[in-house]
C-alpha cells in the first residue's frame, strides 16, 4: 500500500513536469472537445429520429 510520502511525491513530481500550455495547444484541445461534442449529438440525434421512425411504422 502507498503510503502519504510517496503519494506526496508522485504529485511533487507530476507538478514539476507540468506546463501551462500554449495558445496552439489550447486551441486545439478546444476544437477537439467541440469536435467530439458535436459527433456525440449528431449521433445521438441520428439514433432519436431512427427510433422517431420506427415507432411511426
């Protein structure tokens, strides 16, 4: 089991290897999360009218 030391030091680590991003990078963090944001509704409103259409029948 881990105890609070390693754990504290495993996020000393973590932290020490982290930057704040650049703009490039953040832009295309934000274009891919609206990206999959659109592909999940898209899907999911294809799967509504199929369903929609089927109870129609």
């Amino acid at each position: 089991m881990v105890n609070l030391r390693e754990i504290l030091a495993m996020w000393k680590k973590i932290i020490r290897l982290s930057r704040k991003p650049d703009r490039e990078e953040y832009v295309l963090s934000i274009k891919i999360s609206f990206l999959a944001f659109f592909l999940v509704g898209s899907i999911a409103y294809l799967v509504k009218l199929v369903a929609y259409l089927v109870s129609r029948i």
